[in-house]
C-alpha cells in the first residue's frame, strides 16, 4: 500500500480537492452531503457483505443482516407495509429496486404491459430492455404528473393483458407525484382486477412520509413494491436504496425460483454490507421526527428559493409537496457551475438538507448577475 510514487499521491491529493470543491455547488441532483458517518469508519477495513437473502441464514456470517432488517423494518413502517407480508433487502440504489419490482411483477403476470409516463427515470427504460418487457409510454402533464386520461384510453383497447404501472413519485424533473389512489379507481371503473403498482420513490420515497396530507403511495394506498434511494435524502457516501414488495408475491416467484436452481431472491449475488450500517446508523440517529424536521426545512428553502427567482423573472414554479424548483434554463455557465440538470428549455435546483441558505442566495446572486449582464 506504500508503493505510490509521488505522483499518484498527487493525484489522490487533487481528486480529493476536486470532490470536495464540487460538492461546495451542487444544487441539480438531489443528493444530501449532510452526514456524519466518522464513527462507522473501523467497519471499512472489513469486507462486510451481505450475500443472499437478509431475513435466511448463510454460512457468510461477515455480514450486517441484523440492521438491514432493521432498516427494513423502518422503511416498512413509514410506508405502512403489513408487517406479516412484506419483505425487502438493501440494495444498491433506486434504480435496482425498481428492476426488483419489474422483475417481481413481470414474473408474476408474464403478459402484463407495463405503463409509464414521459417522466419516468431514464434507468427504468434499460430496465424494460433487460427484461424484455412490454411498455406503453403514457404522456405527461404540465406538471410531470402521468395523464390518466389518456392512461385510461391506452388501457380500455388492452383490457385482456394485465397492467402493470411503473408510477414515479416524484419525478426527477418536476418531482411530480403520480397519484396511486386514482390509478385504483380507474382499475375499478375498468372493472380490472388483475394488476400491479410498482413506485419508484427514489427522492420523494423520504420525503412524503414526514408531510401531513401529502399525496399517499404507500403500500396502505395500494403499491405492491416501493424502490427508494438511500443516497439521496438520507445520504450516503456510498449509493444505496431499500426495496420493499409483499412478501406473498416474492414466495411465489421464490419457488419458480428453487426449480430453476440458478437465481436467489436478490437480484444480486455479493451485496454491499456498509450501506445498510450507514442507514441503520442514519435512521437512528435522526429519527421520524429528525426527518420531519429536516423535510419542513427543506421546503421552506424550497418557497425562498422560488419567490426569488420569481424576482429575478425565471418563470419558476414547483409542485406540491416537491422541494425542486423548477425553473427557465439559465445560462451555460450556472448550469455548469452547480451542477444543474438542463432538460430543453427548463432546468430545477433540488433543496437538500445540505444545500444552504448561503448557497441558495449565491446561486441567486449568480443568476442576477448573469441577467444583469445579458
Ligand atoms: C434517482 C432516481 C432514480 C435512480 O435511483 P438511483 O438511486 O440513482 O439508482 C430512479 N427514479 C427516480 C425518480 C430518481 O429520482
């Protein structure tokens, strides 16, 4: 470990500074940088991995199945999971827990067509090609939001194949929240019976908990599987995330699984045994009503933040519930500078617990500045 010639010490010196200068500006991806994690430090010079099932025993006792469950557990008591059917594990991010959910839905209606808005994350797409499934893009509203009349229409034509929504709460536009409540009674008036609701709640899976009548999702609202990042409002050094699905549908596919011989019921073979440490370390420390209290924090930066650039005459907006402000697309220069997110003519900043008042008015500042010279 001594053999680094001078220059690669260099290098690590100066990508360190780099990583800690861009973290200084970064506003355009909602990833929290407030943490503190020094204490679980000793935990890295161990390769801690939790290889299978968290809730089966394995002979790879180097793990952290023990808080995983706990993590799980309090991830399902937020999303009001029944506590005999549910079942999860601690994954890599959001993107493999909504591949979880595709995967669990796709073997349990083989058939089924999945529906999705304009806004869905741009992963979900490479899921559907990896698991070659079926989907049918739905247009969006202003919003973000999916339009459930033309959802309605594209569904009447195709009432034989089972549904299948891949819905967004909280886009990574617009944060929007596709609404599950209304996807049900839409099945209702269809008179389907036979479909499943995946959400993936990356970014608002932790932050629509802690808001009094925000809009629900949950497993109580009718969800079958819920994929949330870890790395993004909790925070994380490390990319994580939780999935949750019902733990009936999971035993079926375990047995179809136990036939084949060949897969286990992650979706991967060795995974991380730090993550789930952190969050265990995370949810502990902060607490529901740590998080409600960050969450309120963060909107009230949210609406600053928007009434400023309403000043400014950025056209901003923001949905309900959302901590991203939306706004016209600043100049190349902003966008570079924090990190911003440019889709065609608009762009959003995304209020962490991280991103400061200071930062804020800096951005702010930056923006006037640009207007002023333009
Ligand atoms: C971030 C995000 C994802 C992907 O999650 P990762 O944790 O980056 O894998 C998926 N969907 C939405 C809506 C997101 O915001």
């Amino acid at each position: 470990m001594f053999n680094l010639s001078k220059e690669d010490i260099e290098k690590i010196d100066h990508m360190f500074n780099e990583v800690q200068n861009a973290s200084k500006t970064f506003m355009g991806y909602p990833c929290n940088q407030d943490f503190d994690y020094d204490r679980l430090f000793p935990f890295l010079e161990y390769t801690v991995n939790n290889i299978g099932d968290p809730y089966i025993p394995t002979h790879y006792r180097l793990n952290s199945h023990t808080l995983e469950r706990e993590v799980l557990d309090f991830f399902a008591g937020l999303m009001h999971a029944d506590k005999d059917n549910f079942w999860g594990y601690v994954t890599n991010g959001g993107t493999e827990g909504n591949m979880y959910g595709l995967y669990l839905a796709r073997e349990l209606y083989p058939e089924g067509i999945v529906y999705h808005s304009q806004d869905v994350h741009y992963s979900i797409t490479k899921s559907f090609r990896v698991l070659r499934m079926k989907n049918i893009m739905i247009r969006s509203q202003k919003n973000g939001e999916i339009d459930y009349d033309d959802l309605k229409e594209t569904i009447h034509i195709r009432r034989e194949v089972p549904p299948i929504f891949l819905l967004t709460i909280g886009t990574t536009m617009r944060a929007a929240i596709d609404n599950v409540g209304k996807i049900r009674s839409m099945m209702e008036e269809l008179a389907i019976t036979e479909y499943y609701i995946h959400c993936d709640a990356a970014l608002s899976g932790m932050i629509l908990p802690f808001i009094d009548n925000a809009t629900p999702f949950d497993f109580a609202a009718g969800a079958d599987s819920i994929s949330v990042s870890g790395h993004k409002f909790i925070g994380c050094p490390i990319p994580c995330g939780v999935v949750l699905a019902k733990k009936k549908n999971v035993d079926k596919i375990s047995k179809f699984v136990e036939y084949v011989g060949t897969l286990d019921t992650t979706l991967t073979g060795s995974r991380n045994g730090i993550s789930p440490i952190f969050l265990w370390y995370a949810i502990k420390n902060i607490g529901v009503d740590g998080f409600k209290k960050k969450v309120s924090d963060c909107l009230e930066r949210a609406d600053y933040a928007l009434a400023e650039l309403n000043k400014l005459g950025c056209n901003a907006w923001k949905n309900d519930f959302a901590t991203t402000v939306v706004f016209d697309r600043p100049s190349q220069d902003i966008i570079n500078k924090w990190q911003l997110a440019p889709q065609g003519d608009i762009s959003h900043i995304i209020i962490m617990p991280s991103v400061t008042k200071e930062m804020i008015d800096e951005f702010l500042d930056d923006i006037k500045n640009a207007k002023n010279k333009g």
